[in-house]
C-alpha cells in the first residue's frame, strides 16, 4: 500500500507540493490539515482517545477527528471522508478560521500544519473504528477546558493549541 500524501503549502495556504506523510512530519514541513470539532444538542464536544497503537499520541484524548486533506480534496470533503472512516458518521460541516501551528514530539516527529477547523453536530452515537480510535465522549466545554489545564498530559499536543484558540472562537 503507498504512503499517504500530505499537501505541503506556503503560509497563504497555497500549494507548493506532495510529499509523503511520514517524511513530512520527519523534516517538520508546513503541510495542509483539518480538525473536526462535533456538537451535540447540549453543546457537548464529542472527544476521542487515539487508538493505542498510534504511531504518536497513542492513547490521548483529542477532538472528534483530524487528518490531512488529499491532492485536489477540500477541507469539508476530507472532514467527512475522515469523521466517517474515524467515528462510522456523515454530517454536514462549516469551516470555520484557519491557522498555523507546529508542535514537537519526543520520536522526533513534527506536526506543522495549516491547520482548517472544521465544525457540525450529531445526536446519535458514533461507531468508532477501533483501528483508529480507542475511546469517545462528550464534554460540556468548560469542563475541557479545566480538565486540559487539570491533566495536560493525557491530551494531544495539538488539541491543547486547537482547542484554546477555538474556545476563544467559539465565545466571540
């Protein structure tokens, strides 16, 4: 099976190549992404714990999904594909802001991402692909926000930066 490519950008979020997922991550190269934050009728945010077998992160609590768009697919295309291949739903989902950011791992590996946020809502219960996902649940988001400053080390690096500048957004 052939890697997965990511979509390296400039800072304007502009096209400037294809290089594989893990060699990116290893030179550390700013690359397109998207983050799937899902709501619930009570305005819970549904998390999911990474599968434990992940080749980073494993086992830390995250938003609904993340992953990388491929060549020539949106942001809201890959924000389904993904949350369907992740939690087993579809929903509809508006892009919200989008930004940059990068954070280190200790296996050397490097997110650097334009990163889109993506946003929705479901009702029902996700089933999860356990190759992907160990766990789910939802949180009233003030209640994330204190367990991330609680026990910021069962989080995802990313998560942690997301989810402060997406809580900020949310409250505008």
């Amino acid at each position: 099976m052939k890697e997965e490519q990511v979509v390296l950008v400039n800072e304007n979020d502009e096209k400037i190549g294809l290089m594989p997922k893990q060699e990116a991550h290893e030179k550390g190269l700013l690359h397109r992404a998207f983050s799937v934050f899902i709501f619930n009728t009570k305005n819970e945010l549904m998390l999911q714990q990474r599968a434990l077998h992940k080749y980073h992160s494993p086992g830390l609590w995250t938003n609904t999904c993340c992953s990388h768009q491929r060549d020539g697919e949106s942001s809201l295309e890959a924000g389904k594909r993904r949350l369907f291949e992740e939690m087993g739903f579809v929903v509809d989902l508006k892009e919200t802001t989008s930004f940059i950011y990068k954070a280190p791992f200790e296996n050397g590996l490097t997110e650097h991402e334009l990163d889109h946020i993506l946003i929705g809502n479901f009702k029902g219960i996700p089933n999860i692909n356990e190759e992907e996902v160990a766990s789910w649940k939802w949180m009233d988001l003030e209640e994330v926000k204190k367990d991330i400053q609680a026990n910021p080390e069962i989080y995802t690096a990313w998560f942690k930066i997301i989810f402060d500048k997406f809580y900020q957004h949310l409250l505008v």
